[in-house]
C-alpha cells in the first residue's frame, strides 16, 4: 500500500487550549505541541484536561518527535502525561521552551531527549525535514514549522501576531517567510484565535507605555500587577519600569517566582538583583517604593491577587493606598472569576486598571489584518484554520477564501480528524480517537463517569436506603433513609417512603443476600420514582443492603 501523509488532530480544533497535531508518514509520526486546558465549570474537581493520547499509545513505535512550538500550558502543559506513556521521541523546541518543560518533567520525576532549536534551524525526523521561523508571541521563543514531506511543504504557524516593535528586537523575518511561501507551500495551519478581531493588535511595547504612564502618575502609591507568568516581555517590561521609577520589586506567587528564576538563568530576563526584594525584606521599603507583580490575572482561585482579594494573603493587605494592575485578558470561561476579584479589590478601597479601561494587555494571537500578512507571505495551495473554536475557524476561512484561496482548498477540521494530503488536495480518512483525558490528582484518564456523579451529587444531593435483612430469616425490616444536600423530606413523605420501599422489597421473590442487586435495583426505583413525583428533584441514591 502506497504511504500516506496524514494529519491528524488530537487537540486545539474546535476549542481554544489543548493544541495538539500529529503529523505522519508511513512509519513516522511527530507531534506538534501537547497542550492541555482548564476544566469548564461542570467539569467538578477536574485539575486539568489533556488529550486523549490512544492513538499516539496504539502507534507508539512511529512518534519520533515532539515539537513544542512555544510554551505555556496550552501547547506543552500535557508533556508530562505523554512521557508517562512513552519515552523515546526526542522534543525539539526553543530555549524558553524547553526549559519550561525541563521544570515540568523533573516534577513529574520524568526525564526526555531534548534539542534546542532556533530561528533557521534545520533538523532531520526521518522522512521529514522541519525547519524552525521565529514569530511573535505572548510568550519569548515561540516558533512556526515548515515540515517538508514526501507530499510537499506543510507550515505550521504555532501561535503568533505580527509586532514590529517587539520588547526582544526579535522580528518576524519575513524575507525568510516570503522566499518559503516562493519556494511552494503545499498546506498551512494557521493560528485562528483571534480570527474575529479586525486590524493588527497593539504592540508589547505599546502597552509599556500604558504601564509606564500609571507608573509616572501614581508616585505616591503602592503598585501591584497581576499579569501571565509566562509573558517574560510583559514583565521585562514592568521590571524596567519599576527600576525606572525607584521602586523595588515582590514577586508573589509561586509560578511568578519560578519563571522569573528561569528567565534570569537563560538570560531572557535582564535585571540588577538588587531591584528583587523577598515579602519579608518588604516590609522595611515605604508602600510608594514598591511594585509587587503577582499571579492570579486569571482570578485562579489559589493565585496571589485572588487571595489578596479575599483578605487572605499572608504578607499582603491591598487597601485604599494601592494601585492594582490587571495587564491579563480573560480567557474565555475565566471572565467571572476576575470580576469577582476586580470588585473585591475595589471594596477593599484600591483602585484597579484593567484592559477595558486603558491599554494595559494585549493579545499574542494575530488579528485579521495579520492574518492575512501571513497568508500573503506563505501562499499556501491548500488551507486548514486551527487554534479556535469552530466559529474562528470559520472566519479565518472565510479570511483565506478572500484572500484567493478556493473554497474547494480549506478545510475545516473537527477533533479527531485525520485528513490526506494527497497529491490531488485533501482527504478526509476515518477519525482518530480524540477527546478529552481528565487529571484529578493521581487519577488519569477517563474520568466522565465520576464527574457525572459530582455533577449529580452538587445539583441533587444524595439519599442513602440502608435496607437491613435478618440473618435468620431473611425478612426485611423497615428501611433507616438518610439525605445530605437535598431539601429535607416531611415525616410523611419519609413515612410513605419506607413503607414503599419496603413493600417494593417484598414483592421481590427470593429475598436473600445473594439477590442483593434485585433489592438495590427495587429500592432505586421505588425511591426515584417517589421523589420524582414529590419534587422532580433527581438525587443520587445510594441503596445499601446488610445483614443483621
Ligand atoms: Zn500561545
């Protein structure tokens, strides 16, 4: 049988967070970022959720590499999870990034081949021959793939805007983008994230100048900045203001710490060491001296500015003296949480700035204009949107449609696609497994079954029907019923109850231990069939059936 060059998509399509492709030919197989995403709220007591790997574990012996095209979490925050189920494919990826999953992997215990790729690289998988662009990002060292395939040129844009001012000087370079697109790209995926937006995006340095100006017009106040740990140029930048403005700097929160330490350590960062000071060390500087910059932009429930405030943080009392800076956009999902946290810090007497009052974030993903920058520069014959939920897809189809691409060459993918990319266009072939692996702790896996009962159990409460049978005679005697969660049942409610259950028991045949299912199976029946008709309410029922 002729090889085939096929794509196949485990994440990132049809939802924001969680990216993951596959690209394989033949006996090879690599991976272009293992993301994962955080649970949605009916997801109960989930950590986080990362793809589902069956296909990647069934065809284990092929996957050669992973490619991680930039970090954070959402495209190598379920690294880990793989190298639990595989070790042998070597990661490539930029320096940031690799170092963020050094640090995830020594967590986990796990370690990885891993090789530094940069801007012009050139390595070798087999067949394919991938060669790394620099792009601009929320993040530093984010880059987009060329693969060249038996089948042609396949780029691969990761995640990326288009900033001619960026805090590093590392501009896109378009001259190496454009002589690809010259030489022949067969198939682009593109970052569709931000596809409904129109024009460009700001510049990282533009919102700079914002912090600067709150800085310069706040001198006798105390500053906090809640922002992305991950967005090292972000807090270049407020370390450079901060050293401007004579103020030290508290790092506070634990992921804010870690990366500003590892920033240092691959000379991302560049700062004067005295300028850091410890939450003790704090203490001693005047409040209009210092700038804390803080996890929790999110309004993640366990962050630094969430506990702040509530009240709780142990070093931290945020009052009518401070200035709070929220340089962070919501993801999708997230909105409520921080604007629980924007009116606590409000009642709590600070004032907050946040990016629907001033220019204080901006976003990493393209806008339409820069879509079109990159579609222009790479001038794919075929198309495939990804990063986005099923309606950003859908636009930046339409974007590349006008921009002269036929309707007949894109693509629009859903989860666990694998599509052909034959010689004639694209194919779709039968799906792949994909979905969605939760982590709740230790546990791994498919986990729906147990949310379900959360979901139930939060919504409906339980009931318990403890049913005892005499060890004698097997005779059931009146059942004991005990409710958590529920609105409480009237003594006469309980006593029709029990009197049902039991009578529901005795019609039962054989009544004996050994028939313990028959006696549950009755006892949930009668018990929903009651509380349906008392108050439509659908608690878990928990039947237990003993011998006394
Ligand atoms: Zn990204």
């Amino acid at each position: 049988m002729a090889k085939k060059l096929k794509i196949g998509f485990l994440g990132g399509v049809g939802e924001i967070g969680k990216n993951m492709t596959v690209i394989e030919y033949g006996d090879s197989i690599i991976v272009i970022d293992v993301g994962l995403t955080f649970p949605s709220e009916e997801m109960l007591g989930v950590d986080v959720v990362i793809p589902d790997f069956s296909y990647l574990v069934e065809n284990k012996e092929k996957v050669k590499a992973v490619i991680c095209t930039h970090g954070p979490e959402d495209h190598i925050g379920a690294v880990p999870y793989l190298f639990q189920v595989m070790d042998q494919p070597t990661i490539f990826g930029s320096t940031l990034t690799l170092g963020l999953i050094r640090a995830k992997l020594e967590e986990f215990g796990l370690k990885a081949k891993m090789k530094t790729v940069t801007s012009g690289s050139e390595i070798s998988i087999d067949c394919f021959k991938v060669k790394f662009f620099k792009v601009c990002h929320s993040i530093a060292g984010a880059l987009a793939v060329a693969i060249d395939t038996p089948q042609g040129v396949i780029f691969h844009t990761g995640d990326f805007k288009i900033d001619h001012t960026p805090i590093d000087n590392e501009k896109m370079d378009f001259a190496a983008l454009a002589d690809l697109g010259r030489k022949g790209v067969k198939l682009m995926l593109s970052d569709s994230t931000n596809a409904e937006r129109p024009g460009h995006t700001i510049s990282e340095r533009k919102v700079g100048e914002s912090i600067s100006r709150i800085f310069a017009a706040h001198t006798g106040r105390r500053i906090i900045v809640a922002t992305f740990a991950s967005n090292l140029h972000r807090i270049q930048q407020i370390l450079d203001i901060a050293a401007a403005n004579n103020r030290r700097v508290v790092l506070s929160g634990r992921s804010v710490v870690k990366v500003v330490e590892l920033g240092k350590t691959l000379k991302l960062l560049r700062y004067d060491d005295s300028l850091i000071v410890n939450e003790n060390a704090m203490k001693k500087i005047p409040p209009e001296k210092l700038c804390i910059i803080c996890t929790g932009s999110q309004g993640e429930r366990v962050s630094a500015l969430t506990r702040m405030a509530a009240g709780e943080h142990p070093s931290i009392t945020v009052g009518i003296k401070d200035n709070v800076i929220i340089s962070a956009s919501a993801i999708p999902g997230n909105e409520k949480s921080i604007y629980n946290v924007i009116n606590s810090l409000y009642r709590l007497g600070a004032e907050v700035i946040y990016s629907a009052i001033e220019d204080v974030h901006t976003s990493g993903h393209a806008h339409q204009e820069e879509l079109k920058m990159m579609l222009s520069l790479i001038n794919p014959k075929f198309f495939i949107p990804v990063h986005g939920e099923f309606r950003h897809l859908k636009i930046h189809a339409g974007i590349a449609q006008s921009m002269g691409i036929p309707k007949e060459n894109i693509l629009l993918p859903e989860l666990g696609w694998s599509i052909e990319v034959a010689k004639d266009g694209l194919k779709k072939l039968d799906n792949i497994k994909a979905g969605n692996a939760y982590v709740d702790g230790d546990a791994v896996g498919d986990l729906e079954p147990v949310i379900k009962d959360r979901r139930q159990l939060s919504a409906d409460g339980f009931i318990i029907v403890l049913l005892s049978l005499s060890v004698e005679n097997g005779k059931p005697s009146a059942p004991e019923i005990i409710t958590r969660g529920m609105a409480a049942l009237s003594e006469e409610d309980l006593a029709e109850m029990k009197k049902q259950v039991l009578g529901a028991v005795k019609n039962i045949k054989y009544i004996n231990s050994d028939n313990r299912d028959a006696i549950k199976s009755a006892i949930r029946r009668t018990v929903r069939r009651m509380l349906y008709s008392i108050s439509q309410s659908t608690p878990m029922i928990v039947p237990i059936v003993v011998e006394k």
